[in-house]
C-alpha cells in the first residue's frame, strides 16, 4: 500500500539523516529521494515537511547551539539538560509519526495559499 512506502521511505529517510548536519542531510537525500516520491505519487511538500521534521529532530547536543549555550549559562551539564527535553524529542516524534500518517497536516496551509 502507499502507506506502507512512505513509512517505509520516512525509516529510511531518517537513518540517513540521522548522522548528517541538516545542510548536508537535504543536498544529498531530496536529490536521490524526490523523484521517487513523485512517482510513488506523494506530494513533494509533504515530502519536504517529512524532511524538515526529520532534521530538526536530528540536530544533536554538538549542532545544537542552544543547549550548549544553556549548559554553560546555567552551569549544569548537557545530560542533565537533555533529561528534560527528552519529553520535547518525544512530541516531536509523535508530531512526524502524525504528519506522516495524515498528509492533510502538512498540506492544509499551502492549499489555503494557492487556492
């Protein structure tokens, strides 16, 4: 089923991503992976919302300035300051597996734009 693919591609997609800085993350993933969307018949924004999605969950404590920077102002350290935004990781998590499952999250503003 379609579904089937695309939480096939959005595993896939986000083992690739996960180790790569967001830059670098979409100059090589939306090159190879887009006109496979399009012939899966997805909606590349979609495709782009899933993307986005996937690189903000990936940028860890060395990419991530405000961490780094609330560890030094407050004193205390990264890990401890990660055990409260794990409850903020696991929301965003829940909002890609939504955004995923129910396209019409992610296509319901730019459909108000070109119409």
């Amino acid at each position: 089923t379609e579904f089937g693919c695309i939480q096939q591609e959005h595993f896939k997609l986000r083992l690739r991503v996960a180790n790569q800085k967001t830059d670098a993350g979409t100059v090589l993933t939306v090159p190879l992976a887009l006109p496979l969307i399009v012939q899966l018949g997805c909606d590349p924004v979609h495709f782009g919302v899933i993307l986005a999605l996937n690189h903000a969950i990936g940028q860890r404590p060395p990419v991530a300035s405000v961490l780094m920077t609330a560890s030094a102002v407050s004193g205390a350290r990264v890990g401890e300051i990660m055990h409260y935004n794990k409850w903020f990781i696991l929301c965003f998590f829940l909002v890609l597996q939504l955004v995923t499952c129910i396209p019409h999250l992610s296509l319901w503003l730019p459909s108000l734009m070109v119409n």
